[in-house]
C-alpha cells in the first residue's frame, strides 16, 4: 500500500513539473512574438532560442528567427532556419514563400522554379502572393 502510495506522489510530481516546462515554453514563444513586433529583434531571437530549446519542434520559432536574419540580411542563417521549418513542416506555406524570395535574391533560378511550383501545390493563405513571385523570378532570368 505504502510503495502505490509512494509510487502515484512520483507521478503526480513529474507531472506537475511537465506542466510547468510548458508554461515555459509557451512564455518564451509569446514574449519573442511580442519583442519582434516592437522590432527588438536581438532580444526577441533570445526568446526563439529558448522555446527551440525546450522544444526542437517548434516550427514558429525557427520561422521567426528566419524573419530576424531577413531584417539583419544574414542570408545563410535566414535559409538554415527556413529549411528548419520545411523540415517539421514540408507544406509551410510562409516558409516556402520566404525561402523562394530568398533564392530569387540570390539569383538562384532553377531553385526558385522548383519552389514556386511546390508554392502553388500547397498554398491557401497566401496564394495571392504566387503571381508576385513569378514576376520577380522573370526579372533575374537571363535574356538570350
């Protein structure tokens, strides 16, 4: 009777310290969402790495911290988180749009192709910004 007694008080105690892991993580999310909307992007990339610390998963983190590098135009660390997010999330909609701007940027044209195509099998939310692409890819294809 004593070792279920025993047995059930170490249950509930990790659970209750499950519990206060994901109040944390939840916290460092919201706090970096809020920092990054006030455009304190070095404070706000501190809470991003945090929640990814808790949480290697979280899709949200990656993809804001691939917007700071877009801001601080760091193009290896914007592209790193991006395919971060398409990793988690193949069908990322924003990550997919980010990463095709970036390579157009980048004057990487046969990329840029291949991911506009994978853009117009997936969108939903942002399917009005698959024409803004195609204009800005025709704009780095070399003329013959």
């Amino acid at each position: 009777m004593i070792r279920k007694f025993f047995i059930i008080k170490i249950i509930i105690f990790f659970f209750l310290i499950n519990i206060n892991l994901f109040a944390k993580e939840t916290d460092y999310i919201i706090e970096g969402i809020k920092l990054f909307n006030k455009q304190e992007y070095n404070k706000s990339k501190i809470y991003f790495e945090k929640d990814i610390v808790f949480n290697p998963k979280s899709e949200k983190s990656y993809l804001y911290l691939a917007k700071i590098f877009e801001q601080k135009n760091d193009d290896d660390e914007e592209e790193r988180n991006l395919q971060n997010v398409l990793l988690i999330n193949p069908i990322n909609e924003e990550a997919i749009y980010m990463l095709t701007l970036l390579k157009i940027r980048q004057f990487d044209y046969v990329e840029s192709k291949k991911l506009i195509e994978k853009f117009k099998m997936v969108c939903d939310d942002f399917c009005s910004k698959s024409s803004e692409m195609k204009n800005k890819l025709k704009k780095i294809i070399p003329e013959k």
